[in-house]
C-alpha cells in the first residue's frame, strides 16, 4: 500500500498500518519531502512546536574538490584582476604622454602665432609711420 502510492517499501507493515493513521507522520512525512526538495536532508521533528518545513541542518561542507575548485576560481579572478589593472596603468600612462606632447604642440603654435602676430603689429605700425612721415613731408 506504501509502495503504491510512494514509489518504494515500508518495510515494517504493522508499523505502517498505526503510523498511516497518525496527523504527526503526515505532517513530518510531507515536512521531510519538502525539506528533501529543498535541498536539506533531515529534519528534527521532536513533538514539542513542530512545524512542516523547519529546517534543522545547515547546508553541506564544501568538499575537497569544491574547496580546489574554489582556489582555482579565485586564482584565476586575481591573474585576472592583476592584468587589467596592468592594463589601465598602461593606457593612463599613454594617454599623459599623448596629453602631454598635444600640449607642448598647441604650447608651440600658440607661440609661432604669437610672434606672427607682433610681426605683422609691427609691420603695420611702422606703415602707419610712414604715412605720417609722407603726410608731414
């Protein structure tokens, strides 16, 4: 009867036949499935305040494998975290290199382009000059 509806024995019939009956194992039973759902194997279901789906054990350890797995998986996060910072250094050292050179050109042209200026100020004062030299003479 067990097997039919649960899909495996319950091995000691004359306890099933006063358990089947009984309102606390079918609310631990349905507890226990739900907690085994859930990914929490046992549950702790002493009489006093029992409530269906308690959970009564911690997660699982990390076994050996997961705790390499883990190491590695950080490892690699960090090679990984290393390289871009190198990175970034790299390309903020550039990029103050090309902001540099491209001040020191405006630096040069804006001086290139000051003494044109004073040149042709210069020219046209010393035309000036002259017309009044011509205008007087």
């Amino acid at each position: 009867m067990f097997r039919a509806t649960h899909r495996n024995g319950f091995y000691t019939v004359r306890c099933w036949k006063k358990l089947k009956e009984a309102p606390k194992w079918r609310i631990s039973y349905v507890a226990y499935n739900e907690a085994v759902k859930n990914g929490v194997a046992t549950l702790v279901m002493d009489g006093e305040d029992d409530e269906p789906g308690q959970k009564a054990l911690s997660p699982r350890p990390w076994d050996r494998k997961a705790t390499k797995a883990d190491l590695a998986r950080e490892a690699l996060a960090l090679a990984l975290n290393q390289t871009l910072e190198k990175i970034i250094a790299e390309s903020q050292s550039v990029l103050a290199k090309r902001n540099e050179k491209r001040r020191l050109e405006k630096e040069a042209s804006n001086t290139i382009y000051l003494n044109l200026t004073k040149d042709a100020i210069e020219v046209q004062r010393l035309g000036i000059e002259a017309k009044k030299a011509d205008a007087k003479a």
